[in-house]
C-alpha cells in the first residue's frame, strides 16, 4: 500500500514537472537585454507550492 501511494505521488509530481517544463525552456533569450526568467519562476513556485501542500497535508489532514 505504501508503495503504491509512492508511486501515484511520484506520477503526479511527473506530470507537475512535464506541464511546466516546456514553459521554462519556451523563454529562451531573444536578442539583446536581460535574461526572461519567468518559466523558472513558475517551476519554482509550482514546487514550493507542492512541497507547502504537503506540509499542510501532513500536519493537519494525515490520519495517524
């Protein structure tokens, strides 16, 4: 059962990160100027709102 749960939490994380990777390598640079960072932001903000998530999942909502 625990390996189970592993894996349906290993999948949706992959899918997490095969949805915004492509916005991340999207914003290459074009030309002159500054760098676009905004697909790293997004990944960024999409894993530290999962990792959140689970904090709160595991705080309050987990069945010991």
């Amino acid at each position: 059962m625990m390996m189970k749960r592993l894996l349906e939490t290993g999948s949706m994380a992959l899918a997490v990160v095969l949805t915004v990777a492509p916005q991340v390598l999207a914003n290459e640079a074009h030309g002159e100027g500054p760098p676009d960072y905004s697909g790293i932001t997004g990944l960024y903000y999409v894993m530290i709102g999962g990792i959140l998530a689970y904090g709160v999942y595991d705080t309050f909502l987990k069945k010991s």
